[in-house]
C-alpha cells in the first residue's frame, strides 16, 4: 500500500465521527440504526414517482413519508447544493441524478467537531436544533472497514464553489490518497458507510442535542 492509510492510522487520527441527525431522530435510530435515505425508503417500501422524487432529485427542503407499520420519518433537505451547480461540478458523464443516487446510498460522517460546527452554522441550518451523535471510530471501522469509504470533500455541498467530483471521488481506507493529503488541514473531509450502519449504538458514545445559538444538551451517554 503506498498512498493508502490504515485502519490504525485513521482511528489513531480521527477517534471520533460526528453525525448530524434530525431533531428527534434518537428514539428511531436507537430501533432502527442510523439508515441512509436508500435503506430508509427501502424500510418504508417507497416505490413510484415519491422514491424517484426523493432518491434522485435534488431536495430543496425535508420531505416526509409515512408508513403504516413505521410511522412518519424526515428525509433531511439538500440546501447546500442546486441542480446548477451539481450540474458544473460533475465530471464525464455523470447526471445530477447520479450524484443524488450516490449521495443517498450512504450514511456520512464528519471526521472532526470543526467540519461538523461548519455544517450546523451554515446559513442552511443555523437557526435549527439537531441531534448529533458522537461515534468512536475504532469500533465501527472494526465492524464495518469493507464498507467504508473516505473523501476529501463535503461531497453533498456545491455551494458557493461547486468543485470537481465524480465517482472516484469516494476510495475505500487502503485507496485513499493519504500519503499526499495528510499534511492538509483537513486530510480527509468525509467518513462514509455504504447504505445502513444497523448497529450503530453499539458505536455512539454521545448523544447532544445542539445548534441555533442555543447551549448544547447532552441527551444520552454510555
């Protein structure tokens, strides 16, 4: 492995993840596991013109969806990006509504408590309330290294400056281009784990509720 890192190196680096969630969301990630939108909607047997509504076209706000058995859920908006500038950022061949697919198959991590302050500041979300759940690397990346990816951008986000992405954009850990990356500030943007982590609780040290200028609550902790 020349340009990769290691499982060792990472959690070494990074100890902990952040994820945003919605206000609320707690009590169905604690039943359910913390599920992309794919694996959400799989849950809730979403088919037709709602999934591709949903999956494959840009979100300006939070779309509901109910089912009988499941009850109501969030699917959070896509604020920080727009058709247009997804359109400029995406190199060869890739749609917009590719890079929706791609984005909603995967559950995201910030790697550091700046990138995640960076988020719930923006102009999108500054004035909300969101569950964010603090994860201990280590012991995901022991479960659920074959399905990790890196990057090296907040790849859901084009705006103001809609940077060059596509596919590659996501490496698995030994892929990653450490080597040349790690005396960056940031040497890796992203964490994210294909589709679903279901047992996310076994990873989660804390649980804050946090943002709109408000002090942070800590509302579960191992």
């Amino acid at each position: 492995m020349v340009n990769g890192i290691t499982v060792g190196e990472l959690c070494a680096r990074f100890p902990c993840l952040y994820h945003m969630a919605q206000l609320g969301s707690w009590p169905s990630i604690q039943k359910y596991g913390l599920l992309s939108t794919t694996a959400l909607l799989d849950l809730f047997e979403s088919h037709g013109d709602e999934r591709l509504k949903i999956e494959s076209c840009h979100r300006p706000e939070c779309i509901p969806i109910i089912h009988p058995k499941h009850g109501r859920a969030m699917i959070r908006d896509q604020k920080p990006m727009s058709d247009r500038s997804v359109r400029k950022a995406l190199v060869g061949d890739l749609k917009p509504s590719d890079w929706y697919r791609e984005l909603n198959s995967r559950v995201f991590f910030w790697l550091t408590e700046e990138r995640l302050n960076t988020l719930m500041n923006a102009r999108a979300y500054r004035h909300q309330r969101h569950n964010v759940l603090v994860v201990e690397t280590a012991r995901l990346a022991e479960r659920h290294e074959h399905r990790i990816m890196l990057s090296a951008m907040n790849s859901g986000c084009t705006i103001p400056f809609p940077h060059k992405r596509d596919l590659k954009t996501f490496r698995r850990i030994a892929d990653y281009p450490y080597e040349s990356r790690k005396r960056n500030r940031d040497p890796i943007v992203e964490l994210a784990v294909d589709y679903s982590v279901p047992d996310i609780c076994d990873f989660v040290t804390e649980v804050r509720e946090a943002g709109a200028g408000q002090r942070t609550k800590v509302i579960w902790k191992r």
